[in-house]
C-alpha cells in the first residue's frame, strides 16, 4: 500500500526490510505474528508513535503470511493488504518480498 496523506495502514517492502504500520489508537501493545517467526505475539513488537504502531522486519525473499496481535489477544487482518484464509475461519494477510 502506497504512503499517502491520511494512510491509516501501510506495508511497505523497502530496502532494509519490511515496514509495518498500523491505526491502533487504544492498544497497550501491537506485534506482527506470521509464519516468520512461528507465529509468535511477542517476536516483533511493534513501537508506538502517537495512534500507529510501526516495525521493520528484514525478511529474506519469498512469500509471507501475517496478521497484527493487538494486546496480546486480538488478531487484526491488515486493511489494504492481499488477504487469505488461514484455516481456522479467519484470514491472513500475504506479502512478497522479491
């Protein structure tokens, strides 16, 4: 999803990895889970900055599923992303990065 002015939520695969960033105004934490890093809530905790939440992960090349974890419990599909099913009645978001 391309940065524009009043972009909400952004994946941006760029030179020293992917960036992360997402609306999440309430939350006390925000992570991205995906097959990366086993799923886990806590691997790649995302920083806080006013209401967004932002990380980069360098990811080597090749296909990705994620999702955000928002306090530890909620999952959130990222809007504007290519999403999945993920088995389970819920969906994934999907990157490639070349």
């Amino acid at each position: 999803m391309a940065c524009a002015a009043g972009v909400r939520e952004e994946i941006r695969v760029l030179p020293g990895g992917v960036r992360f960033r997402v609306h999440q105004p309430a939350a006390a934490s925000v992570s991205v889970a995906g097959d990366f890093n086993g799923w886990s809530h806590t691997a790649h905790p995302m920083t806080r900055a006013g209401d967004y939440w932002t990380a980069t992960i360098r990811l080597p090349p090749g296909e990705y599923l994620f999702t955000y974890v928002v306090d530890g419990t909620q999952f959130i599909t990222p809007n504007g992303a290519e999403v999945v099913p993920d088995g389970f009645g819920g969906r994934n978001a999907r990157i490639v990065v070349p």
